[in-house]
C-alpha cells in the first residue's frame, strides 16, 4: 500500500495491525492451548507430585525404617523426574501449574510432620505410600484413557507404569512396617 500523505497515522496503523496480525499466528503456533479437563488434570498431577516429594523430604530425616527411607529416596527420584516432565508438558501448553501441594495435602503434611518414629513411618506408608499412590494411579489412568491433547495422553501413559510400581511397592512397605 502506498504512502497517503493525506492520511497520516493510516501508515502506521496499518503495520501495526499487521504485526499484531503476525504475532498472533506466532504464538498460537507455538503451542496448542490444553483443553481445560487436561489442564485440570496436569493441575493435580503437579499438586499430588509435589505433595510426596515433600512427604518423602520428610521422611529422609524421620523415617526410623529402613525400608521406608529407601522408599522415600525412589519416591525423591522419580517423583522430580515426572514433575520435571509435567513442566515441560504443561509449559508446551500454555499451563500455569501450581508449585505447592493442594490445601488438604498441605495439613496432611503438616501432621505428619509431627510424627516420629514409628508412628511416623505406619502414617508415611498409609497415607503417602498406599493412599496417595491409589489416587495418583486413578487419576493417571483417567488422563491415559480420556485426554483430549495426544501429548497430555502420552505423559499419562509414560507415568503410569512407575506410579503402578510405586503402589505395589507401598503396599508391601506399609505392610512391612504394621507389624
């Protein structure tokens, strides 16, 4: 278009539509929003994550059981690797996720950490172990089933197996440390 010096401003307008025109495409081909039950989804993932990360810090330091310390240091490991994953997933899809356990988790892990000794330990591999991993399974099998975004699917699929492993290993704990 040529310049109109009869029409100041009109130039100016005009690329600026353009590059906000530009923009727009450049962004929204960056990454493909998640659908909202994906993005609640990649939500509580993070808050469940970061809840046993926490719980397993703290069973490092109070944990009397062998077993559960050992429990405790796979938990550490492979709960920041997939917590390391979610970001980059969640990032990909324009999703702001919470750094901190949900509210209730957060009292859950404030009573634990009044525990000692024992009681410590039966409560870690009740609640964290057994419980937590119950709900983490269930609510990755949903996302592996019934995510609508192919990437959220997939991260579901690829966590699963280690969060399956992780409940058979906390029922035998749990067991372990009842007696």
């Amino acid at each position: 278009m040529p310049f109109d010096a009869r029409q100041p401003g009109r130039h100016a307008r005009d690329a600026r539509s353009a590059l906000a025109a530009i923009l727009l495409c450049l962004t929204t081909g960056l990454y493909a929003a998640a659908p909202a039950g994906d993005a609640d989804f990649m939500n509580k993932a993070a808050q469940a994550g970061q809840m046993e990360i926490d719980a397993s810090k703290l069973a490092e330091t109070k944990a009397t059981s062998g077993t559960v310390k050992r429990f405790a240091g796979q938990m550490l490991q492979d709960h920041r690797a997939a917590a390391e994953d979610l970001k980059r997933l969640a990032s990909a899809k324009g999703v702001q996720l919470p750094a901190t356990p949900s509210p209730a988790d957060q009292k859950k892990l404030e009573a634990l950490g009044a525990l000692q000794g024992a009681s410590f330990d039966k409560q870690y591999a009740d609640e964290v172990g057994v419980k937590a991993h119950n709900d983490a399974v269930a609510l990755f099998r949903k996302a592996a089933s019934d995510a609508r975004d192919s990437d959220v699917r997939d991260f579901a699929k690829k966590t699963l197996p280690t969060l399956e492993h992780h409940l058979e290993s906390a029922r035998k704990m749990a067991s372990e440390v009842s007696r």
